[in-house]
C-alpha cells in the first residue's frame, strides 16, 4: 500500500508565487521569454562589503557547528540594531535573539512554541499564506482579519484567541499602520493577553520614513516575537539569514526548536548578516528609495489602464491593484486574467487570492526589479487589456 501523509503535514499549504515561479520557467525552457514579477525578490545583488565578509568567512574556516541561537557577535549588533523599531537599549539583550535560516523558520517556531490544539491564531487576510498554513500545522485555528481595521479584529477575539500575527508593512497590500492603530492593536493584545508575532521583514522598506515596532509600545516587549530577515533589506535572499526576538520565557522552548529543526544557522552566513548591520546602511537607503521612484511610476501606470485601480503601498514593494472591474466586464477572474497574462502576454504576477480570500478581485506585482522590466511588464499588461476589450463590448 502506499504510503499515507500524516494528516499535520496535508494540513500545510503552498505558496502562490513558487506555483507561479515554476510555471514561468517551465515556459522560459520552452523558448518564450517571461517578466516576473511575481516573486519578492530585490533585483539588486547584495553589497559588495557583505559578500566580502561571507566570502572571508568562508576562507577563515568558519564552517563548523555553531550554537543554536547564533553567533554571540550577531544576537548582540541584533539586539543593538532595535533601536530603529523604537525598542531602547536595555529593554532587550542579546540573550532574547535567536538567529534562524531565513524568517519562515522563525514564523514556524514562534507559531509552534505559542499555539495548543485548538487554539484560534489571528492572522492577516490578504495575507502571506505561510501564517494560516503555519497555525493549521499546529493544530491551531487561523482566523482571518483584515490589516489595520482594529474594529474588525476586535469583534473577531474570542476565549479561544491565544495569538495574534501582525505584519506591517503588509505582504501583499503594502499597508503601514499609523500611530493610533498600532496603539489601538497592542491595547487588544494587553487586555485579551494575547501573544503577538510581529513580521518586520519589510519593516525598513517605508515610503513616510518612519520604523515602528508594535513592540515598543508600552507593555509589549514581553508579550511580542518579533520576526525579521536580512533577505529584503540587504538582498539576500538566497543566503537565508533571519532572526526572531523572543520574550524571555520562550527562549528557551524556541532555541528546542531550532536545535531540532536545524542544530544552527551556518557561520559564515551570520558573519556576512554582521557586517550587514555593522557596515554603511547606505544600500539600504538607496534601495528604498528606488523604490519608491518604481513605485510612483508603476502605480501612476495601472491606474492609467481602464478597469484598473491602485493604491500606492505605505511600504514593502508590492502594487496590489484593484481588477474587478476587468473581471465584471469580461467574466475573468483574477486567478484567469494572471493564466491569461503569463501564457499570452508573458508576464507573471500573482492573483490576490493567493494570499487569502481577502485579495479577490486584485493582482500582486513587485516592483523590486529592474526598470527596463518593469516597462516591458506594463506594456504587455497594456496590450492584455487591449485584447480584452472585445470581450467588454461583448
């Protein structure tokens, strides 16, 4: 007899933008050529000062087992490094950073260190797919709630409510919250004693200039697992660095996890991750600014297309433009009209229900990628609605 999946693990879902990803390839192969801007991917090679430290690294033999929750080196320019989200020195040390390959293990183990069986989990919707596939893993109950509307979210808090996942600014919408609403969020989170995971991997990629933390309001620390990445900031990705930091009564329970999941993050990794925060944020600056330049243009551009609308992102790199009146007029979903654009047009983007049903009737694109791609993807878009318009008369 075959063999048959443990019913956790068929309980884990996929991820929208490999599918895509593969499908693209699968037509680049067969000679057609695809402008992806679908997966969230800075087009920029990380700094030069960074593959140099790796690359040292390498050449200095660091390739051996490290301990579990990261270089001492690293956890500690982390624990410094806080001090944009508004965290103050002091209120969390080294020993509270636990370095992880890449944010989704962190996601993973905060998730499993928190949740019981049958506990409900908020998680964002439109959201990254990861946190409900996550939650259900751990027997959890996702629960949806869209970013930002604190009424919303406060109607959705029942006794069974133990964790609430904030991601702001937001994977796929581009959503920041202001001042209020992050306060509004942390005093649910107090009163329903909820424990918060807070997703701050775009957390410097901000088009207003500002770096907040729900964690560094009043009373949050203690109850908030921030999870960040080195993958947007620095453009890297493949290097799979991240870290989460964690109260300290979880310490010890996530650093089990790790252990079990990984043993360690390889050093030569964590030393290139160190001179990321210790060397010139000027990449950074310079990126987030490009940008937002893509941003104004790609945005300005759909909104010039009809039967599209779009709302210029508060932060991360994803235009999320609104197609519903496309799919009214043409009886074309979004999930079609993305089939339609990459087999036809050669442009990949993701439909908005690949991150919940929260993104009907909308598409993702990044803008994380080269300008001259960027042009070549809008006029296909252009052309794609061009096509259609028989339909729309129809």
């Amino acid at each position: 007899m075959p063999i048959v999946p443990a019913t956790r693990v068929r309980a884990l879902s996929g991820e929208g933008a490999f599918d895509v990803l593969v499908a693209a390839r699968r037509l680049e192969d067969q000679g057609q050529h695809v402008v992806h801007l679908e997966v969230g991917e800075p087009d920029r090679v990380t700094p030069p000062h960074i593959v140099e430290a790796g690359l040292r690294a390498l050449r200095d033999g660091h390739t051996r087992y490290v301990d579990p929750p990261g270089l001492p080196a690293l956890r500690d320019a982390i624990a410094t490094s806080l001090a944009w989200r508004g965290v103050r020195g002091g209120e969390s040390t080294a020993e509270n950073v636990i370095v992880v390959p890449g944010a989704k293990p962190m996601i993973f183990y905060a998730l499993l260190a928190v949740l019981e069986p049958g506990d409900e989990v908020l998680v964002p919707d439109p959201g990254f797919p990861i946190y409900p596939s996550v939650a259900r893993f751990a027997g959890a109950v996702p629960v949806s709630y869209p970013a930002v509307d604190v009424a919303r979210l406060a109607a959705l808090i029942t006794p069974r409510t133990r964790a609430l996942v904030v991601n702001l600014p937001a994977n796929p919408t581009g959503v920041v919250a202001t001042p209020d609403a992050l306060s509004a969020i942390a005093a649910l989170a107090q009163r329903h004693d909820l424990t918060v995971i807070s997703d701050e991997v775009y957390g410097r990629i901000r088009y207003d200039r500002r770096a907040d933390s729900i964690a560094a309001l009043p009373g949050m620390l203690e109850r908030t697992i921030i999870v960040d990445s080195f993958s947007k900031t620095y453009a890297m990705t493949g290097w799979r660095l991240g870290f989460g930091v964690v109260p300290a009564a979880l310490v010890e329970r996530v650093t089990k996890l790790v252990v079990n999941g990984t043993s360690c993050t390889p050093p030569f990794v964590q030393l290139a991750g160190l001179a990321a925060l210790t060397g010139s944020q000027d990449c950074v600056t310079a990126a987030v600014e490009g940008y937002e330049r893509r941003r104004d243009w790609l945005v300005d551009a759909l909104n010039g297309l009809p039967g599209v609308r779009c709302h210029p992102p508060g932060g991360a790199f994803y235009a999320f433009p609104d197609v519903r009146q496309i799919e009214e007029r043409t009886g074309l979903s979004a999930e079609q009209l993305t089939t339609r654009l990459l087999e036809a047009h050669g442009v990949a983007v993701l439909p908005g229900t690949a991150f919940g049903p929260g993104g009907a009737g909308h598409l993702r694109l990044s803008f994380a990628t080269a300008d001259d791609d960027l042009e070549v993807a809008l006029g296909r878009i252009r052309d794609c609605v061009s096509d259609l318009a028989p339909l729309t008369a129809a």
